[in-house]
C-alpha cells in the first residue's frame, strides 16, 4: 500500500477504531443518550438540537419529556402549548413540526415512534437528516447520518478543506455512506462518534488537532491546513432583525394565560412595520391565531 499524501482520503476502515475508541472514552452524557431515553427522547432531542446549543437545550428538553413522556401526550394538546413550552430555544416552528409529527405517530403507528426510515421520512416535519438520525440513534441501524459537525469532520479529514459547502452536497452524502462501517451498530457508534468529535474537537473554531483521534490521517492537517477557498460563511445575526421582533411577541403570547389585545403586542417593539411584518410571519407560519375580536392567542388547532 503506498502512503498517503496530502489529497487522498484516507481509508475508511483505518478511522472508525479510533474515532469510535475516542467516542466510548469522551462522550459527554446526554439524556437522549440513555436507554430510558427511547425513540422519542431521540426525535425530540433532535428537533431541539437543530440550530441550538445542547446548554440551552437540557432544560427545556427535561421539563418536556417530563410533561409528555409519549408522542401520545402530546399530541392531545393543542399545539400552542408546544410552543409555549419551547421557550426561548428559537426557531418555534420546530414546536409545531414536533406536534405534527407526535399527532401522526399516534394516529399511524399506535404512538410507537417507527423505526423504518421510509416510515419516519413520511412523519410531518422530518427531513432526511432527522429520520437518519432517529433510525440510527435509536434503533442503531445503518445511515448516513449528516449535521454541521459531522460535515466539517468529514471535509477536513477526508477532503482536506475547511469548512464544507453551505448546502449539504450529493458528494458529501456520497462520501459519508462510502466512510460508513458496514456493521449495523457500529455504524450507528460511528455516526454518534464523528458528531461529537466535531461538537468538541474538530469545532468550527480553535479546532484541538492536538486530541484529535484521527490526526495523524487528517487531510487538511497533512495539506498544511489550507484556508478556507470557498463561497462566504454565512454568519447569523439577531439584534434588530425580524426574527428578534418575532422572539418578543411571542414571548407576550407565551407569558399569557388568555388572548392578548393589540396593544401588549405593540408594546414590545416600536417601529410598526417591521412589528406588522412579523406579526403577521407568525400568524402565516400558525405559530400566532388571530381572534374575531383583534386579540391574539397561541394556536389552539
């Protein structure tokens, strides 16, 4: 076998001992990780994570199970208290996708989250990325399971760049099967494996090459590190932008135990426009009901 130089991709197989080896032994202990966990604290966990810190995420994911151990006890409320119990982990949407997806679990599966992909992907609000996620988390089968952490990890150690494209591309899900063990549940250890590494170590920022399990084998180590060549990272901002007026009316709405008139709404932000603009992107998503009498509530259907 000749060495490997700076542009290859180093075989699959010579990755996944120690990457997995490193995960048994630094894996933080999360709740959806735990037995008890189940299917379901898998699919809310993954829901919440989307786009959100796991600090941010603990509490609200706790209180959550807590109040709807089954996808059953969810759906059986409206789904304004979905939202209301998502707090102020962003994106809200994601709370009515969830009680979507927990209505349709109940009514199509007995309340059993489904453990085939098709069936998942089928679910309201799942994507390919969660249903890979859920099949392999929970039911440790065999998928590609592909986040921001494991696209960088795979870009770096496999491609040599350093960061991966804005979109998720066929050829990074193309090299994420061909990178997959063939065993069912080590591939499924292996998914778990290459997102932590790159929650914790191979970070978006002020990567720690030095515990790197992989370094030695790592591409855009052995290329010298080059710096990133292609389209500009896209960088979130928050203050002054809709989805910030948007946060504070619904945080009026959630804070609420009736409907609340115009006026408490207005009081949040002071430039009409953009309030109206937002307002109304919230009535338009169904994350806000408007009543016959101009007061605004959580959604109730």
């Amino acid at each position: 076998m000749t060495a490997m130089t700076s542009t290859q991709t180093p075989p699959a197989a010579s990755l996944h001992s120690p990457v997995i080896g490193w995960f048994e032994q630094h894996a933080r202990d999360l709740p959806w990780r735990r037995p008890e966990a189940g299917a379901w604290g898998v699919m809310v966990s993954e829901f919440m994570l989307q786009q959100t810190p796991v600090s941010r995420v603990l509490p609200v994911y706790e209180q959550w199970l807590a109040r709807w151990p089954r996808p059953a006890d969810l759906a059986a409320e409206a789904p304004g208290e979905a939202v209301r119990a998502w707090g102020r982990l962003g994106y809200p949407r994601r709370a009515l996708r969830l009680h979507g997806a927990a209505q349709a679990i109940t009514e199509r599966h007995g309340g059993d989250v489904p453990s085939e992909h098709a069936q998942l992907l089928a679910l309201p609000g799942i994507g390919e990325y969660t249903a890979a996620a859920v099949a392999s988390f929970a039911y440790g089968q065999r998928h590609a399971v592909l986040d921001t952490n494991v696209r960088r990890v795979f870009a770096r150690a496999a491609s040599g760049i350093q960061y991966p494209p804005n979109a998720t591309t066929a050829a990074e899900r193309k090299l994420a099967r061909a990178l997959l063990p063939d065993e069912d549940e080590r591939a499924a250890r292996w998914a778990a494996a290459t997102m932590e590494l790159g929650a914790l170590v191979c970070t978006a920022r002020n990567e720690s090459c030095d515990q790197c399990p992989i370094v030695s084998q790592c591409a855009w180590r052995l290329a010298g590190k080059p710096a990133h060549q292609g389209p500009a990272r896209k960088g979130q901002t928050y203050a002054g932008t809709d989805r910030q007026v948007r946060g504070r009316l619904l945080a009026v709405l959630r804070d609420a135990a009736d409907p609340v008139p115009q006026a408490a709404l207005d009081a949040v932000w002071q430039e009409p426009v953009q309030r109206a603009r937002a307002l109304d992107g919230l009535v338009a998503d169904g994350l806000v009901e408007p009543l016959a009498d101009g007061r605004y509530r959580l959604p109730m259907t």
